[in-house]
C-alpha cells in the first residue's frame, strides 16, 4: 500500500504495511532520530509528534492513518538555524535538561498545549504532562519552564501556537 | 581563592540545545541502514540445562550472518567473581538469560531465525529466593563456584553465598549484657527497583584493523572494554569503547551486558552489528537495586546512648554476582553510619538465587539500609521514649566518631545539618493544614553515604586559539559534569572561560584509565586529574610567558583568556600568543593528571572482605518529608519535602539542585510505588510502563533544599559528588512518616495503597526470617 502525507513541510510517501508504526517510518527510514522510541506503548510520550497539529504518540499511529496528513515531528518544529521554540527556549533557561531522552516529546506535547491553553495553572499543566514522563529531572523545572512559556506569551499579547508549524 | 571564584557559576549545560531539538545522537540513533541486528535468545524457565542447542536451521534462514553461542566467548567476568558467562554455557540460571544470539541483514530476518534454533533445556527446580537459597539442602545456583577465579581476595564464600562481608568493632556481647540498657530489634524486607533509564542497554560493534570497536551507551568504557576482552580471550588493549551521549544510566549501565556481544558478531561477519535491548527485554534483564532483607538489634541506654548494635543484611545478587558482591563493603558504611555507636558488628551476604541479576542503582545498597536504620531508629524512639529529633541530634556521627569499621570521622557535620534543616522548615513552613481530613505525618531523618573515588585519568591541550581540550574517559549520562562542572575546573584553573574548554566524550583509545561515571566520582575523581593536568600546562604556559615577558613565572598569573603580571590586569599577553610561541620552540602545551583514592585507613582487624575499608569522602544527608495518608484507600500523598545535602563545595549550585530535585523523585517511585516482583516461575513481572508505576509529574512536589558547604573533603576545591546522594534517604523520610501519620512500624517498601491499607487494619504481617539465625554469628562464615 502507498501512504503520502506530509512530513515536515514536504511530500512524503510510504510503501508498505499501513499497520506499520509511525515513528518507525520516521527513525528507520527517515532517519528522523529525535522521535524516540521508548516504551513504544504510548505511556513515555518521547515519540510524540504532530499530526495536522495534534500532538499525538507516533508508537501507536499506524502509517495507513497519516494518509493525507501533515506530520511534524521535532526536527520540524524549529529547524536548521532557526530560533528555538518558546517553549524549548525556557525549557534551556530552567535548566531542565538532563539526560535529554525525554525532552523532544515533552517539547512536541506540550509545545501544543501552550498553543490551545494560554491560561493553564500549574497543576493543569501537571495534568497535561501524563503522557510525558521524564526519569531525570523529577518534572518541577519542566513545569517550571511551561509556566514561564505562558507567562512571557501572556504579557507579549501573543499565543504562543503563533509560532507554531 | 581566585580559582574557586572563577569556577563556581551557574553554567548552563551546552548540550541543553541539541538536547530540546532532538538532535543529538544517542548511541541507539546511531543505526545505519548497513548494520547487521543481532537479536538474542533468551531463556523461558529461571534454571534448567542446556540439553540440545541446534544452530544449523538458524544458520540458513535468509539474511542470517551470525548466529553464536557461549562457546564462542568463553570467558567468564564478574566483579570480584569470574562467575557470569556472556551467553550462558550449559546451565540455565535465570529467566531472560540470552543462550545464543543471530546476526541477519533485518531485525526481522534475525528474529525468524531465532526462532528456527532448536533448544532443548532440561528444567531444574528453581532457587527462587534467599530463604530457599539459604536452607541447608539447598541446590547449588553454581554447582562449580569453587572454581571460579577470585578477581578480588578477600570475601568469605561458600555454596549460595556469593560474598561475606563483616564488620566488627568493640565488644557487642558485652554491650547487649549491660544491665543498664533495653535492646530493640526490628527486621525490614525491600522489593527491586528497575532504573528505566530511556535509552535502554544498546551496543554497535565493528572490527577495525584486527580490534573491535563498541560504541555503546554505557557508565563505564574501560570495564566494557575489559570485559570483552575477557569473554573473547582477548588482550584488553584489542577493544576500543566509545561512547556518545547516554539516555540514562542510574547505574544500570555501570557494568558490562551486552555490549561484548556486538564485537564477537562483528568478528564473525566482519560487518557492524548493532545491539538493542527492547523494553521488555530492558526490564526483564534489568540488574535492578536488590531486594534485601535486614536484622538489626541496638542495645541502648535509658539516657539514649546506643551501646551495642548488630545486623544482617541478605542482599539478592540473583543469578550471577555482579555488583552486589561489591555492594556488601557499604552495609559498613550505610547501615553502619549516621550514628556514634559504642560497639557493633555486621555481616553483609550476597545471595544467589535463580533470578534475574541485580546490580547498582544510584546511592546502592544505602537506599535500603538507610530506610532500615532510621526506621529503627524511630523504633528506639518509640520504645524508650525519646524525642526522634533530639535522639538523632544527640546521636549523630560527628567530629572524632568512630564507624563500624574503625574509621575517624572528621568534623561536625550532621549535626549542623539538622540544625539547618529547622531553619529551612521555619523558612518554608509546614503543609499539615493540606493533609485536611488525611492522617498526616513529618519525619526528619539522615543518611551517610560516600565518593567512590578511584582512579581517573585526564589530559589537558592548550590550542593556539586559546582554547583547551579535556581528554578523559568521562561519559555525559545526563548529569552534567562532563558538560557545567569539568569544563568550569578546567576554566578556572587555566583563567579560561568555561566555553573554551573542548570536553572529548570517552574514548579508551585516547584516555587513560577510568573507573567509570558512578557513586558521585566524575566532578571528585577526573576533576581531580585534570587540575593536575592544568597544573602541568599552566607552568609550561608561565614558563614560556616568563621568558617572552622578560618576568618570573611566579608573578604571573592566568585571568580572563590573558597571562598577566600579578596585581597588573590587561598586562602581559594573551594566551594565544603565549601558546602560538611554545608550539614554534619548545612544541605545543599539553599535560596530564591522574588521581587515585587515599585509602582512608579502618581500624586494624574491623573489616573483613571489604572492597574498601573505609570512606576516603563521607557524604551526609537530612531528608525531611511531610506526608498525608487517604485512610480510606491507603494512597500517601507528599505534601512538602526538604532537603539538607552536604556537598563540599557547590560548583554549580543550579545544577545540583536539579539533581536533587531528580533524585528525590526517584526515590518517592521507590518508596511508594515503583515494585518489582516476580512470578511463579522467575520472572520479574513488571516489564513495562503498564506495570512497573514509574513517578509522573502530578506525583512530585518542588523539593526544598539548602546544600551544605564546608565539610571537609579531599576532593578538588572541596567538592564532593552531588547527584548519587539525592535519592539516599527518601525511602527512610518517606517510611519514617508514613508509620507516623498512621501510628503503625512501616517495615517494607514500597508503601502502595493496598500495603497501606493493610497495615492500617494491621493485616500486614511483620517481616520474618525463619533463615536468619538468631544469634549474629551464626549468620556468618566464621
């Protein structure tokens, strides 16, 4: 079977099984390393990416279902010598980096939540970040990092999915 | 000090970028479409004998190139044991245990031949745990542990003990018959903990020119490269570890695995072949924190002073020795810490069982008998009644104390600590008000813990930009030392800007021996090697400055990029300069360091098969949780945690905090919901994110903390490690409070809603050991 879609801004197609994991296509073929695959059960969220702007666990998206959709995964989202996404910029001004693993998925499913809630508490983006889960760091300084995101967006008047792909 | 100005800074960490964009490369993103894959065959029952292993079907499937078997690489490795085979050789030891291995073009060529091998296994009855292990008629789990080769004298062995470890100070007979005191004994039971690191164990091998070459997510280059020479019967010198950045470690990854695997396939096909452990395989295999079982008995006075104490500690090594037989030197100095004790002794035995293999996990060993030992402590307080605080503040280890192995310790220090602790909870407050209609409880509790010093090695090159490269075998697994702390050393030693200082990631090629990034040494150990390299280049740098600036060496200094005359700032020349002239007369301005442990004396005769004596760097800790327990459903909710770290000299206080913030939270899944068991017939059964209940954020809480500076330390500018220690006394503040808030002893971990419920309706029965003999003795070898 023949599944074209859009990955990163460009026509893209794929011949064979539809069943066929996403991130599989993205790593193996694509070589599109930033999407990990962790547990590959939908639980880590380190593999999440956007379908038609939906931050979604490429693990659990079978190829055949992208058919016509536009795949952004973090390669895309601030790519070659562009500036970093806000929300990936306060991640690296919190500090909260460790080993990094978990890092593009957290940037990809939170990087749509700041788009669609400008006004999250902090306990919501806790709530938000239970497909993510980070071994290193203990969560306070990524939630840390989001707050400031909304925070920065809401006092510049912008929402921050203005700069999203 | 000038120095120490200009290295303490908040530096972010320069991998952070890459990092967030995804792209940097771990080692398992590092596959190309021309690797073969290698996939392993793994045992389905926990100890049997290989009857019939049948390769040649296997052999002619499509797109096989390799398939080998523990014949292949004989060799036996271990850590003070030769006793774990790389692909088990006749005998079946543990469930998940790889038997043979298949190379093929396709991941999925390689798995439909695995499963054309023809496997016949004899099963055997199991030794399932150390109370099976332990009986008398027991099964041997190594029929032939009397032959294996003994890497490191000194441990008592025999049969299912892998390793004895004892320590004896002072009279203890004597002290538990003083009329004057009331003895109490408590025993605790501890599960496994499974590291999850997100890069799981993966290797790629090649062989170049006659040598393999193992890229591989790994704690520690040289011990892959000396185990791989062992299991191929090959001189060390013949393998060559790299190692890019690592997903994780925790210390799962501070021994060798699979990694050999990859170069005896590449031997075989002359292609590289790239290793990787699936998740399932990753926790199934995962040389988890050891389940332990813990005695302990304290005599202690009416006035509160602890005269006698006794304990035994079984820690399960599973089926091959590996860490554990290290990790019974630190009952000594865990258990054995924290408090002045007037006479004590402790026998720590590694366990072998048919079960998967354990190994180091972050603050080893210390985790457990820190929860035991406070918990106990609590005990004490409760039967005799003193108040928790003020018998730890009495009891405490402080200036001229003796261990349990006869070691002095120097200054005050955790007393101080908890002194800071009350200042920091005064300055935060308390959270009972949250607990609302919950059972709410607040325990302060200590931990003693070390530097795993060991040797380093590093090489400093001063470029004629200004820069300088650090060679060293240190490996970057998330913690940052190779990316905030080593690069500020290196700057502030060489009047550099951390920028300028080049970290090469490890390669055993290039450096010279390390013991590995583990136990809080990387920032102690290789920082201590390259100050001295930086030593070496700063005098040929004021050597070949002297003579171009017509001064003494010794009234020139190193600042901002520049050599100055000392009290003169913007005299003198730069760096440059002064580098592009060695390199035209006297060659280009390189040094080299090293460092090794002091070897901290114990007193004579106390410890006995200790790997070491005793503490060359203690580390102390004051963890205080505050807790609110839902009676109706048992779930603990933590509330508020602090925490007092004794850090030596905080390089990088930012950094530091966030491994406390990421070790503590560690230690909450260990506490309360991160549980390892295993089934019927061997098997841990939590090998997914489904089963095993890793923290998520909705779980945590921003951890106070207030790091300590000033206790003494031999390591360079006063550090001590920092990122081990965090997660060392979580369990004990969390098990502490949880038995207040319900008035119940909390004697296992981890503290899940139905345990929680069950002690609450006292349904939980008390741990017993039928295999513990009652007098201390018995439990040893003699």
């Amino acid at each position: 079977m023949v599944v074209t879609f859009q990955l990163n801004g460009e026509d893209c197609s794929f011949h064979g099984d539809p069943m066929t994991p996403l991130v599989d296509i993205l790593r193996r073929e694509r070589f599109l390393t930033g999407t990990k695959a962790v547990c590959r059960e939908g639980f880590c969220g380190a593999c999440t990416v956007h379908v038609d702007d939906e931050a979604v666990p490429s693990c659990l998206k079978p190829i055949g279902l992208v058919q016509g959709c536009a795949v952004t995964t973090i390669e895309g989202l601030s790519s070659g010598n562009q500036a970093l996404h806000p929300l990936q910029a306060n991640l690296e001004a919190a500090d909260a980096v460790q080993c990094g693993m978990c890092c593009p998925g957290i940037v990809m499913s939170l990087s749509a939540f700041v788009r669609d809630n400008p006004h999250a508490s902090r306990p919501e983006i806790k709530a938000a970040m239970v497909g993510n889960i980070c071994r290193c760091t203990g969560y306070e300084r990524i939630v840390d990092a989001v707050a400031d995101c909304l925070d920065q967006a809401r006092k510049a008047g912008q929402s921050v999915g203005g700069l999203h792909v | 000090m000038s120095e120490l100005s200009a290295t303490v800074m908040n530096l972010p960490r320069r991998d952070a970028q890459d990092k967030l964009r995804g792209r940097t490369k771990y080692t398992n993103d590092r596959v190309r479409p021309d690797m073969l894959h290698a996939v392993l065959l793994r045992s389905t029952v926990s100890a049997g004998r290989i009857r019939k292993l049948d390769l040649s079907a296997a052999l002619r499937c499509p797109g096989v190139r390799a398939v080998a078997t523990g014949a292949d690489a004989p060799g036996l490795y271990g850590i003070g044991i030769a006793d774990h085979p790389l692909l088990a050789i006749d005998t079946i030891r543990y469930h998940g245990e790889p038997i043979a291995v298949v190379a093929a073009e396709t991941e999925k060529q390689a798995r439909a031949a695995l499963a054309a091998i023809v496997l016949e296994i004899e099963p055997l009855a199991p030794v399932s745990t150390m109370a099976e292990a332990l009986q008398p008629a027991a099964r041997l789990v190594h029929e032939g542990w009397r032959g294996y080769e003994v890497i490191t004298e000194g441990g008592a062995r025999a049969g299912n003990i892998a390793w004895e470890a004892k320590s004896s100070r002072g009279d203890v007979d004597a002290a538990f018959a003083r009329p004057d005191i009331r003895i109490v004994e408590s025993s605790f039971t501890v599960g496994r903990q499974s590291h999850v690191p997100f890069e799981p164990r993966v290797a790629i091998g090649s062989w170049e020119d006659g040598r393999a070459h193992i890229q591989t997510s790994t704690q520690v280059p040289w011990t892959v490269r000396n185990v791989t020479g062992r299991v191929m019967q090959l001189a060390p010198g013949r393998v060559r570890v790299t190692v890019p950045p690592v997903g994780g470690g925790f210390g799962l990854k501070f021994d060798a695995s699979i990694e050999p695997i990859t170069a005896l396939l590449a031997r075989m096909t002359g292609r590289t072949v790239v290793l990787e452990n699936t998740r399932q395989e990753e926790m199934a295999t995962c040389l988890c924190r050891e389940n332990a079982e813990i005695r302990i008995r304290s005599a202690v006075t009416a006035e509160g002073y602890i005269a006698g104490r006794e304990a035994v500690v079984l820690m399960d090594c599973g089926a091959y020795g590996g860490e554990q037989v290290f990790l019974t030197t630190m009952t000594a100095h865990t258990l054995g810490g924290n408090y002045r004790v007037g006479a004590t002794r402790l026998v720590s035995r590694a366990v072998y069982t048919n079960t998967p293999p354990n190994g180091a996990f972050r603050a080893c060993n210390g985790v457990y008998n820190t929860f035991a030992l406070e918990r106990h402590t609590d005990e004490i307080c409760d039967a005799l009644g003193f108040d928790p605080m003020e018998f730890r503040k009495k009891n405490v280890l402080g200036d001229g104390d003796l261990g349990a192995t006869g070691q002095v310790f120097e200054a005050d220090v955790l007393g101080p600590m908890l002194d800071r602790m009350e200042t920091l909870r005064a300055s935060t407050g308390t959270s009972e008000a949250k607990a609302d209609s919950r059972l709410y409880g607040i325990a302060t509790t200590v931990g003693t813990w070390f530097v795993f010093v060991g040797p380093s090695a590093a090489t400093v090159n001063l470029n004629a930009d200004g820069s300088a490269t650090l060679v060293t075998s240190g490996v970057e697994i998330g913690s940052g030392t190779m990316v905030q702390s080593l690069p500020q050393i290196v700057a502030g030693q060489l009047g550099l800007a951390p920028d300028q200082v080049i970290v090469r990631e490890a390669d055993t090629d290039a450096a010279g021996l390390d013991v590995g990034v583990g136990g809080g040494r990387t920032t102690v150990s290789i920082g201590a090697a390259s100050i001295a390299a930086c030593a070496e280049v700063r005098e040929k740098l004021l050597r070949t400055a002297g003579e171009m600036l017509q001064t003494r060496p010794e009234d020139l200094v190193l600042r901002d990029g520049r050599v100055e005359i000392t009290g003169r700032p913007g005299s003198g020349m730069s760096i440059p300069a002064v580098v592009a002239h060695a390199q035209a007369t006297t060659g280009p301005i390189t040094g080299s360091g090293a460092f090794a442990a002091r070897n901290t004396p114990a007193m004579s005769g106390c410890a006995m098969g200790h790997f070491i004596d005793a503490l060359d760097i203690p580390v102390f800790v004051v963890h205080e949780a505050e807790v609110a327990v839902d009676p109706d459903t048992g779930h603990v909710e933590v509330l508020a945690y602090r925490v007092v770290q004794d850090v030596g000299r905080a390089l990088n206080p930012r950094a530091i905090l966030g491994q406390i913030q990421g070790g503590v939270v560690q230690g909450l899944g260990y506490a309360l919901h991160e549980e390892v068991t295993l089934t019927a017939d061997g098997r841990i059964a939590q090998d997914d994110f489904e089963t095993y209940r890793l923290p998520l954020a909705q779980d945590v809480v921003p951890v106070a903390a207030d790091l300590y500076e000033g206790a003494p330390s031999m390591g360079p500018l006063g550090t001590k490690g920092a990122g081990e220690v965090p997660i060392l006394a979580v369990g004990a503040a969390i098990g502490c409070a949880v038995a207040r808030a319900i008035g119940k002893p909390v004697r296992q971990l981890p503290l899940t809603p139905p345990r929680v419920l069950r002690l609450l309706h006292e349904r939980e029965p008390p741990p017993e050991f039928p295999h513990v003999a009652p007098g201390w003795a018995l439990n040893t070898l003699g």
